[in-house]
C-alpha cells in the first residue's frame, strides 16, 4: 500500500465534514458493503471493536462515508484506531464495483514526527521516518563541507600509521565503521564530510607523491645522462687501448728483427774471431 502525501488544507476536511454533520448515523455497515446500499449523504459509523462482526481492516476506528447522488466520486475515511491513531482513506471504483484498498494519510505523530511505511519509531529523534526506498531528483543536506585539509596547519597523517590502522580496526580513520552503519544507519551530512576529508587527504597524498616521483626522475635521468657520458669515455678508452696494442705489436715486431740482426751480427763476429785465432 503506497503512502500518498495530500496539502495541508486536505488534513481539515475530515473535521469540516464532521462538522458538517447534522444527524450522525447510528448504523455501522460492513467494510464490503456496496455504496449503492449505503444512505446517500454524510455519515459517520463507529468501529465494531473487538468482534468484528463487520469484517472492519481498523475495527476500533471511527468511519466517516461521503456518498453522492450517484456512484461516482464516494469516499470514505477512517481513523485506524483510538486515540493515536492514523488517518486512511479509500473510494469507491465504479468501473469494477468494488471498494478500492486503503491508503494512508502522511499525518505527524503525538511527537510531530512524520512516519512513512511504519507506524512506530526505534529512535525518535528522526523527524521524518521512512520504511522503504525513497526515490528523489535532488537531495540537499547542509554540511560544513571539509577545505579544513588544505589549511597550512592541518597535518596530514602518515600512510605507514594509516596501514597500521587499518590492519587493526579494518576501517579507515574517521569512518564509521560498518557495524554501526547497519545498526544505527548513516548521518549522509557528517559522513559527506568525512568523505570529502579523505579524498581531499589521497589528492595530497597523491601531489606529494608526484613530487617524489618528478625528483626521483630527474636524478634518474641524470645518472643516465653520467652513465652515457662514462660509456663514451670507456668506449675512447677502447680505441685508445686497442691503438696503442697495436703500436706495441709494430714495435715487437721491430725489436724481433733488430735481435736477430744482432744474433747475425754476432755470430759473424764469432766466425772472424775463429780464423783470427788460428
């Protein structure tokens, strides 16, 4: 059964009709009785109470009936009960001849709060209580909003101390964590903020990191670039070594030759010293 919520001048008319009454009806009708077997008018019929004799939905309500001249556009109300109750409503449907289902007026309880879906409160401080999905286009709750993290003064708490939170409570800092959630429900303003707070706390945590990383590639680069360089000289280094290999293999080859044009010499010498001696 869908709550339908009516203009405020709407909640008057039960009392006016009362009002309007001149000779309450004494007859208290069954909940299926056709409107063409109802007196034309308006008349009021108290609820059957406990027995309920006639197959009320609220037998300890107070029924208020509106019936034309014709079948068309008759109505009924009912308080649900006596004396907090809730306010309903139904009419009557021509086109299948039948009394259409029920429906609730939103009214505010003896506490001023307004209920939805529901006919009590856990907690009453909730002003509007809904029991169901509630569907909008636009939602607007106040919040404070969280710039508080970009102030100077604010300290940004350290990822190693936020790991070793979260490995203990498993949930993050400042956030409720999910057990409370599901029994006491969600403060959408508060936890906006909070989570604001955060994504404003990762952006920093982000531009810091940026930063480390911009140097940390810089000072890559540069030892790249050194790196270059030295491979450069090394490869000098190379050629040189390799030329002046190359020089001392011509050299060795020269010396190799001057010792055994003087092995010849000698030898020469030694044959000379022979035919002298004789």
């Amino acid at each position: 059964m869908k709550n339908k919520i009516y203009p405020k001048w709407f909640c008057l008319l039960p009392l006016l009709l009362f009002v309007s009454v001149t000779s309450p009806a004494q007859i208290t009708y069954d909940e299926t009785t056709s409107i063409a077997d109802i007196p034309h008018g308006i008349l009021y019929q108290s609820g059957p109470g406990a027995t309920n004799q006639k197959n009320w939905k609220y037998f300890y309500g107070t029924k208020l009936t509106v019936n034309g001249n014709g079948l068309t556009r008759n109505f009924e109300l009912c308080t649900t009960k006596y004396p907090y109750g809730e306010m309903v409503f139904r009419q009557w449907d021509t086109n299948n001849n039948r009394w259409m289902p029920w429906r609730r007026f939103v009214l505010q309880d003896t506490l001023g709060n307004v209920l939805i879906g529901k006919t009590s409160q856990t907690n009453t401080s909730y002003k509007l209580d809904v029991n169901g999905n509630v569907r909008a286009n636009k939602v607007v709750v106040n919040t404070t909003g969280a710039d508080f993290v970009f102030d100077s003064a604010y300290h940004l708490p350290e990822l190693s101390k936020v790991e070793d939170y979260i490995q203990k409570h498993r949930h993050l800092p400042d956030i409720t964590p999910a057990y409370k959630m599901q029994a006491e429900g969600l403060d959408l303003g508060d936890n906006q903020v909070k989570l604001l707070q955060k994504i404003e706390e990762l952006t920093l945590y982000t531009i810091d990191q940026d930063k480390r990383l911009s140097v940390q590639q810089a000072t890559t680069q540069r030892q790249q670039d050194l790196l270059q360089k030295q491979a450069v000289q090394l490869e000098k280094l190379c050629d040189q070594n390799t030329a002046q290999q190359s020089q001392l293999q011509t050299q060795q080859q020269l010396l190799d030759r001057l010792s055994a044009v003087v092995k010849a010499q000698e030898a020469r010498l030694k044959t000379l010293e022979e035919k002298l001696t004789r």
